[in-house]
C-alpha cells in the first residue's frame, strides 16, 4: 500500500515523486507500506496551509478545542488495539508495551483536553492605584513537530495535543521507520474534527523534511525528540523560534547497600532491556555499592539469561527487535568498544542467527565511569555496572556523563534518598523505581545535554504557548511606574 502525506485537509503525494519503505523490524523481508520521501516543495505547502488556517483555529474557543481532543480520547481508546498492532509490527517493541504507547497517547489527549477549560494565567497587585494587571496565555503561530521512532504514539500526541489546545496550528514530520503509526493518529484527529490546514503531516528524510522545517521563516516553533547531534543542528540553525528539546540520556541507577535486591532487580531489568533499552529514559548504567555487588550481579545475569527475544507481536516475548540493522551495528560497535575499554563482559555481546535485527542483552561490569560505553548513548540492550564505595561517590559517578534526564536509587536510607533528589542532575528522579514510568500530569524533560523544555502536565502547555501581560489602568489619568513623577 502506498500512503500519502496530508496537506490542508487532503491527502497527497510528494512532489518528488519518490517514496521509501517501512519493513517490519522482526522480520526485514515484510514490507508493511510505502511512503511519501517528501522534500521543501511539501513543507512550503504544508507550512502555508498551517498559515492560512491559524487565524480560524486559533479563534475558536480553548474549550471548543477541547471538545475535538476528547472525541480523540475516545476513538483512540476504541482503536487501540489495533494501533498497539501496527506499532509492533512497524516498531518491534512487545505488544505490552505498544498497548502502554497508545495508552499514553490517550492519557495526554484527554489531560490536554481539559486544559481547554483552563489555560491558566495569573493575576498579581499593581504597584500603582487603579490599575490591574495580569496574564493570558497565547498560542505561538505554526509549530513544527519532529518525532522519533521509539513512541510512535505517545510522543506525537505529547505535542500535538498540548499544541493543538494552545491554539497553534502544526506541521508534523514523523520518524521514517515509523510513519503509519503517525498517519493513523492524525486519522484519529481528522475524524474527531481538526479542521483542514490545521494538522500537516509530511513524511520523509531529516534531510528532505527536517531541515526546510527547522530553517523555515514561517514555522514560529519547533519541537524535536531525537539525538543530541541533530538537537544542535536544531539549536544553531532555527534562528528565533520558540525550540523545545529532548536529546537523550544516559541514565542511571544506584544500588545501595542496604537496598531491596529483588525490587532493585526489577527495575534494572525493565529500565535497561524494556523496549530493547530503545528509550531516552532507559537505564544504561547501574551504580552500585561494592559491598553488594556481586551478590546483585549473579541475580542479573541469572534474571537476564531467562529474558526470550523474539517478534514483539508474540506473547511469550520479553524482549523484541531493534529498529534497523543500522541500530544492530551500533550496538555491537559499543560491545567491541566495552571490551577493548578492558570492561568485563558477563552476558550477551552477540547478534542472533535469527531472522530480524535481534541483539542479546549484554552486561558488562568492573566499568570505570569514563568509558565510553558508559558515557554515550548507546541505545540499546546495552547495560554497564560500575562500582562505588557511598553515597557521594555515587552520585559523582551518576553526574559524570553529558547528559541529565532520568536517573532512580534504590535504598532504605531517607538520607541518601534526599540526597540523591538534590544533588543528582537530572530532570526526573526516581526513588526504589527504574527510571522508567512518567506519568503524563507531571513534566517531563532534562538539563545539560539532554536538551531544555519540558513536555507534559502544566509545563507542556508552556512549550506550546506563549505568555502575555495585560495592564488595565481605570484611574483616569496617565500614571507612571517605577515612582516616576
């Protein structure tokens, strides 16, 4: 089937008159669509239609917004199943966790959909008599969307939805190796009621699509979810535009000493090999208090070994695909890497001889806190234990890296606790939990090289907003501030 962009209400092809294939990561043979390999001459149509829409869109009611975002809610809810599916088969990740994507996306819309009855500015006293003052929320203008492939619903929705409410109108580039999980989102939105020209959606390359978008002069704001080298790009070259972004991460947990093994173990074994450790927030070191060491490593390696990879569409899988055999490489590139570094390899390191881009989760131990597997993002089933003698030297090793999205400590202790909370640089801390598990009311996003801007709750609306201050003066007479006379 070969699927087509849409632009100002209808669907077409690209003016290039090229289209790429999406295959099914589990098995690279199956070819699951063809899509549109768009270039400027799409963007400038779907920037224009984007334009030519605001006024209308913006006009109407928050509330009336929000009206077509809760019919969204709804018939993703009632769509599901069926989305979870093409995820899978599109993505690789288990269904489970498909269901959880789509589930996300449903969360996001209904919580943005209230935010139509809100919308919240602030009213504050005046230094002057007669005079009030206060704020009001406006939208920002066109908003350029760039989404990657690991949430091909969760993180889509987590800015259109805020976008939408806000009153900006959107153009939308997917991630390439998951366009039909975008297309049936915006074929949800379209039947809740988005008006043309409101919602663009135009696939292709980030040379083709990405980066007319982020250069555009009539494109008011961009939001990425990607790599840190493209989140500079992005930085250096959308010149005055509201930019919001989400780099990545290279989080960790500490494992005290007097932590609950079998509850940290949990949350090691989802953090770092859920979604096949394809996720921002997935735990690709363990900082550990050397006394429980090895007791906490034969645990691991014991739980890892079970773990049973295979297409994420099966119900007896644990741990699915890889995106592309591009991502394979990579992953075996850093194990190479790992253990020319002299880290110790307890587990995993190989490419299945199986059909589909298969890696076995891989634990390396005795890794210093300067290698390079344990300060770049590998992305993927890739985990590094590094050991620590306290609390303190913990949290040094847990702030070494460029990067500071999520990070968890498991401990017993009130004390380290609250000192993990304070002095970990990261966006998101996680006390006995895995660095896993936002939740879609509350802000979501890091600092240092992880990016800046927060999606989500309150702060998502913020991303996608603009504040303006409003002075009413019923005195009568012209009144200077700052006690000019």
């Amino acid at each position: 089937m070969i699927y087509k962009n849409y632009i100002n209400g209808k669907w077409i092809s690209s003016s290039s008159g090229k289209t790429f294939k999406n295959i099914n990561p589990a098995n690279p043979t199956q070819i699951l669509g063809k899509f549109q390999d768009s270039n400027k001459n799409d963007v400038d149509k779907a920037v224009q239609a984007a334009e030519s829409a605001y006024e209308s869109w913006s006009s109407l009611p928050a509330a009336k917004r929000g009206d077509i975002l809760y019919r969204a809610a709804h018939l993703l809810k009632e769509n599901k199943e069926r989305l979870a599916r093409i995820m899978t088969l599109e993505m690789g990740k288990v269904l489970k966790e498909s269901r959880g994507d789509v589930q996300e996306a449903i969360d996001i819309t209904e919580y943005m959909a209230g935010e139509g009855r809100r919308l919240l500015g602030h009213t504050t006293p005046s230094e002057l008599t007669d005079k009030f003052c206060l704020t009001i929320r406006m939208p920002v203008g066109v908003f350029g969307l760039i989404t990657p492939w690991n949430f091909p619903a969760a993180i889509p929705a987590w800015k259109i939805m805020p976008a939408l409410i806000c009153g900006n109108t959107i153009v939308f580039k997917p991630a390439s190796d998951t366009p039909q999980s975008a297309i049936e989102l915006v074929k949800i939105l379209i039947r809740a009621g988005v008006p043309k020209g409101v919602l663009n959606l135009v696939t292709g390359s980030g040379q083709g699509v990405g980066r007319p978008m982020i250069k555009h002069d009539q494109i008011q704001g961009i939001s990425f979810t990607g790599s840190k080298q493209v989140g500079e790009f992005v930085m250096q070259n959308a010149g005055l535009k509201k930019v919001g972004l989400e780099l990545g991460g290279k989080n960790a947990i500490i494992i005290m000493d007097d932590a609950d093994l079998k509850l940290a173990l949990d949350g090691v074994i989802w953090g770092a090999f859920g979604t096949t450790g394809q996720r921002c927030t997935a735990a690709s070191r363990i900082i550990i208090h050397k006394k429980i060491k090895p007791k906490f490593e034969k645990m691991l390696v014991k739980a890892t070994k079970k773990l049973k990879l295979g297409p994420g569409i099966k119900s007896s899988t644990d741990v699915g695909p890889l995106i592309n055999e591009k991502a394979v490489e990579k992953v075996h590139h850093y194990t190479h890497i790992g253990i020319n570094e002299g880290a110790k390899l307890l587990t995993g390191g190989k490419i299945p001889k199986k059909k589909g881009f298969y890696y076995e989760p891989t634990i390396f131990t005795d890794v210093s806190w300067n290698m390079k597997i344990a300060q770049e993002e590998i992305f993927g089933p890739s985990l590094s234990i590094i050991p620590v003698k306290d609390i303190d030297e913990a949290i040094h090793v847990c702030n070494s890296t460029p990067y500071g999205l999520s990070s968890a400590i498991y401990t017993k202790s009130l004390r380290n606790a609250f000192l993990a909370i304070e002095k970990i640089q990261a966006g998101l801390t996680y006390v006995n939990s895995s660095t896993i598990g936002s939740e879609i009311h509350l802000p979501f996003g890091g600092v240092k090289g992880t990016g800046h801007g927060r999606e989500a709750g309150i702060e998502g609306i913020d991303e996608f907003s603009e504040i303006k201050t409003v002075y009413f003066d019923f005195s009568g007479k012209l009144q200077k501030a700052q006690g000019i006379k």
